[in-house]
C-alpha cells in the first residue's frame, strides 16, 4: 500500500516538474521565433515609419503615398512591365525546355542542365557587364525596354526552369500515355494534363522571378538606357542624389508591400489546392 | 470489336531483345491474356500494340489496318493501366469524358456517355467526386468506365489489379470479364497471375523471355504444358528427371526416374530411351488411407513438414530420396496436421517433357 502511494506521488511530481520544464522550454523557443521575426522585419518596419512621416517631424501623413502614385506611376508601370514580359518570354522558353529535359533523352544532357543554371552562380556586375558588351552590337536592345527585359530573362530564367523540372520529374508518365490512349492529341495532352498537373511549379517558378526581376537595380543599372527607369532604379537614384527622403522610403516601402502581396496571393491561392499534391492519389 | 495480329513483332533495347518475334492472332471478341514472369516481354508487347512502344521489326494489325506506325491516340484503344491513372484536377464525370471532349464530341452526347458508364460500372451519383476521394476499387472501375467510354477497337489491360488488395481482385477480376463479355471487345490482358489467367481467358499465351512459349485455352496450357518453364511457371513443382523404358503402348508408358518407376501418358513425340522431365502437380497427388488401387502410381514416404495455409496444406514429403511437394485440400488437410511418419501416395497424371527440346 505505502510504496503504491509512493510512487504515484514520486511519478506526479516527476510529472509536474517535466511538465514545467517543458513550458519553460516552449516559452524560450516563442521569444526565439519572435526574436527573429523581429529582426527580420525590423528594416521594413523604420523604413514604413519613415515613409509615413513628413521629414523627421514626427507628423504621421499619407501624403507621400499619394506623392508616389504621381510621381512613380511612370516607374512602378515600367517595373511592372519588365516582369510581365520577362515572365512571358521565361515561360515560352522553359516549359518546352523543361519538358525535353525531364521527358527526353539526349547525348549531352547533363552538361545542359548544369549550363542553364549558369546564371544563379554569376554575380550581378559581371552579367551586367557582360551583356553591356553584347549588347554593343544593336543599337534598339540599348535604347529600348527589350536590352532591360532580355537581361532578366537570362538573370532569371534559371529561377524558373528549375521548379517547371522538379514538378515534371514528379510527375508520373501514367497520366500523359492514358491521355494519348484516350485519342488526345500531344498539344491537347500538354494543356489538359501536363500543364495543370505541373501547374505549382511553374507559379512557384512565376513567383521567383517576379520578385526578383520586379525588385532588381543592379543589373538594371548596367543595361537600362536613360528612358527606361525601374521603381527600383529610381529609389536607388533619388537616394544617391537627395540623400532619403520620406517619398523615397515610401516607394520603397510599397515595393515591398507588393512583393509581400504577391507572396501571400501565391500561398492563398496555390498553397492550399496545389502546393499539397494534386496529383499524389 | 477487331481482330488483332501480331507478325513477328521484335523489340530491342539497345543489345537486350525485350520481345523476340512474337506472332500472335487474337480474333474479334476474344480474351486472350500474356501471362509470365516480370521482364519476360508481356508488358512490352501490351505496350507495342497501344503504341507506347514502337516496335523495332514486325507488324501490327487491326482487322485489315497496320497500325504499326500509328501513334496511340490514332488506334482507338482502351489501355487500363497498373495504376487506375486519373486526371488528378478532374472530376470522375470529366475523366469520363475526356476521351469524347478530346475528339470535340457534342456536350449532350458526352454527358448520356457519362450516365451510361458510371451505371455501367455500378458508380451512378459519383459525377463530381475527385478520383482521390474514391477507393482503390472505385478508381479502377472509373478508369475501365472512362476506356469504355471512347467505344475502343481493343480493350489493353497491363496488370490491373496488382496494386489492389486480394478481396478486391476477386470481385474486379470477374467485373472486368462481365464487362468484355457484354461488350463483346476484343481484350489482350497482361499478368503474372496464373490464377488469374485461368479465371478469365479464353486462350493464354505464357512468354519467356520474350517469347510465346505455348499458346492455348486454360485447360490445355493447364494439362498439357509443352515446355518445362511452362510446366514450371503453371505451378507443377515436382519434377523427376528419368527416361522412358520399353514396352509401353502409345497411349501409356514407364519412366524410370531414380529409383521410382512412375506410369506416365505418352506423349506421340516421344520413343523409348528418351530423356524427360517428368512433372507432377501437387495438387494431383492424393494422400492415400487403405489400400487405394484408383492410382497407377503409390508410393510410400515419410513426411518432412506441413505447411497450413488455410484452405490447403502443404506436405513434403520424402520418397526414395526425392522430395515431393503434395497440396492437400478438404477435410483431409485437418486430420494430417498432427501426422508424422510414413503416408502412402498416389497419382495418375505426370506430364512429361522432352529434355533435349526444353533446353
């Protein structure tokens, strides 16, 4: 009787002791993340304070948005149309390329998949520079939104061939030869099948390049002619000739805003119907 | 509903030989099933006659048409495949009517089409589930529904129901037959499954090595298996090697075999003095009580082991230094499961088999 006793209480306390030791050890890893979170927002969160203030006064305004949307229309819409057609021409290059390398088999495969990846390993100055002195020979690439548009599309496609490849090999052959049995040509087996069934990686491809081609100065300063100023390119400008300005943060703040848009879009819309596996049964 | 010939159909891998001259005639309405082990050429074949896989010599034919060059889409065929492969992203209806909506076939006639088949294949009311939210059964029974819908020349099944549980198999196994014969399609179906085979084939064709090795209906490849992989593949695990003695008649002769002198069936192509396997199923051999004379053959051993697996039990059982396996089924299984010591054996049927020509 005592040593049942006993050891119940023993084993309740033992209990009590884990159980705060535990809490503790939950509690500690919260402030952790938390504390990381921080850190990682920090940056944004002075720069909107700053982009809501007028000057260092302390008057919390939203003039400056209205400001941008005056001044910056002309470099946001740029911004916007460089990703819209560097995404369209990444896209026209690399679903059919993805398509033959991951379904077809060739001598010197290998070596092309390390080669396309090229681009991820070259730093910005040196493609920049690089396609500077390509781009000497056409005088339309240096004085028109196409020499800006195709260095994106070098810089990135990579970003989205790789995703549009991992989605393909991941995707059994099953589906594509029952569509071929069923009578469906190879283009309507393409569109109705493939395409659907790959569809998480290429938007997870589309979302990669969109961040970086809409947030990316470095390059653009290389390449883009004097008519052709990006958000970014001019956020960059402003602050190397006006030193930061209130206006200037709140470009640069709603930049952000929209690359976090486009993140969370990409998550609510994909994350939950494609990103968990349509097509694992 | 066509016949479907195969003319010496070859495929090479480089320097493997997948399918070696495979000559092969399935008439309209038949089942006819590749049945052998996995690499031995039945899926590749299956593969041919959908198209997947171009042959590297031969000819394939539907009715009077050569449709070697045809890819898939061209042939009109149904192909069902190991996994029931449905669109993932499409509804059971739309997975049906992918085959019609491809060919641009009116809405109306697509949607009677769907009606039909999901009756058809007992799954009326499933139009809007998505196929990952139907069992293993249901989604092969919507992948024959979704073949059937397209009105196919040939129905091609590679292994259907291998990834499907046993109960499962059973039922599917005989839904798939129902279907063919109500249709009345011509059906090639690929196993490795010899039960399976045997349960809904009209003619079998066992390959090897990418070869048809024997050709013919159930009890045919059953009783009289021409080859020693045949014999070996349909499950008859007793072999004694021996050779046939004088003086038989045409219809019966000895074999001596070791010590054993079995009474076998003559085969017309064999003579005295020929070397040959002699097979025997274990479930042909019957465990004797008294002094049973119903068998040409009795033999005394001592029993090794018993296996009980369920309906049957499996004995080996030790006779003049050779080993036979004996399937015992009935009641009679119950009552040898304790018994140890010598039993008497009897069998009448041995199958024998030229050595010189299995080689």
């Amino acid at each position: 009787m005592t040593t049942t006793t006993l050891t119940k209480s023993s084993t309740k306390g033992a209990g009590q002791a884990r159980f705060n030791s535990r809490r503790l050890i939950d509690l500690l890893s919260h402030l952790y993340i938390w504390f990381c979170l921080l850190l990682f927002v920090a940056p944004f969160l002075a720069l909107f304070n700053y982009s809501l203030q007028q000057g260092t006064s302390g008057i919390y305004t939203l003039s400056n948005y209205s400001y941008i949307f005056g001044s910056f229309t002309n470099n946001l819409l740029t911004s916007l149309r460089v990703s819209a057609l560097a995404i369209s021409i990444n896209l026209l290059i690399t679903l059919p390329a993805a398509y033959a390398l991951v379904r077809y088999e060739f001598p010197g495969k290998p070596l092309l998949l390390s080669a396309v990846t090229l681009p991820l390993y070259t730093p910005a100055p040196v493609l920049g520079l690089g396609l500077v002195l390509t781009y000497n020979f056409s005088y339309g690439l240096i004085t028109s939104i196409w020499g800006l548009v195709f260095a994106m599309v070098v810089g990135t496609f990579p970003l989205m061939l790789i995703p549009i490849v991992v989605a393909l090999k991941d995707l059994p052959l099953v589906f594509e030869e029952a569509a071929l049995c069923l009578g469906a040509t190879r283009w309507q087996t393409y569109f109705k099948i493939v395409l659907p069934l790959i569809g998480p990686g290429v938007s997870a491809g589309i979302l990669l390049c969109f961040i970086i081609v809409f947030n990316e100065y470095l390059v653009t300063l290389f390449v883009a002619p004097p008519s052709v100023q990006t958000a970014p390119l001019r956020v960059f400008n402003l602050v190397r000739t006006a030193g930061i300005q209130n206006t200037t943060a709140a470009l640069a703040a709603f930049m952000q805003i929209v690359s976090f848009t486009a993140v969370i879009l990409f998550f609510r819309l994909f994350g939950s119907r494609y990103l968990k596996g349509t097509y694992l049964i | 509903m066509s016949r479907v010939r195969l003319v010496n159909i070859s495929k090479h891998y480089g320097p493997t030989l997948a399918v070696d001259q495979v000559n092969l005639d399935v008439v309209e309405g038949e089942f006819v099933t590749l049945l052998g082990p996995s690499g031995c050429g039945k899926t590749t074949t299956l593969r041919m006659i959908a198209g997947l896989i171009e042959p590297t010599t031969g000819q394939i034919l539907f009715d009077d048409q050569e449709v070697t060059n045809l890819p898939p889409n061209g042939r009109n065929i149904g192909f069902v495949f190991q996994t029931p492969a449905l669109f993932p992203h499409m509804s059971v209806a739309d997975n049906i009517g992918f085959g019609l909506s491809v060919k641009g076939r009116p809405k109306p006639e697509i949607n009677a089409k769907i009606n039909e088949m999901l009756k058809l294949v007992d799954l009326a009311g499933y139009h809007d589930r998505l196929p990952r939210q139907l069992s293993g059964g249901q989604q092969q029974r919507v992948a024959l529904a979704r073949v059937l819908a397209t009105n196919p020349r040939v129905l091609l099944f590679d292994e259907p129901l291998s990834a499907l549980d046993r109960n499962l198999r059973e039922t599917l196994k005989y839904n798939i037959l129902d279907l063919q014969r109500r249709t009345g399609k011509t059906a090639i179906y690929v196993t490795h499954d010899q039960s399976e085979a045997f349960a809904i084939s009209d003619r079998i064709a066992v390959m090897n090595q990418g070869r048809i090795e024997q050709l013919g209906s159930q009890t045919d490849i059953y009783l009289h298996p021409q080859s020693d992989f045949v014999a070996e593949f349909i499950g008859a695990n007793n072999r004694l090697d021996g050779r046939i003695l004088e003086g038989g008649s045409g219809e019966r002769t000895a074999v001596q075999a070791g010590a054993l002198t079995l009474q076998c069936p003559m085969r017309p192509d064999l003579k005295a003095g020929d070397t040959v396997a002699a097979y025997i199923r274990p479930e042909d051999i019957a465990v004797l009580k008294n002094d049973d004379h119903n068998y040409r053959n009795v033999f005394e051993g001592a029993v090794e082991q018993i296996i009980f697996e369920g309906s049957v039990a499996q004995l080996r059982v030790a006779v003049a230094g050779q080993t036979f396996r004996v399937d015992v089924s009935g009641t009679e299984r119950l009552q040898l499961l304790n018994h140890r010591g010598q039993i008497q054996l009897g069998f009448n049927e041995v199958t024998l088999i030229p050595i010189q020509q299995a080689q």
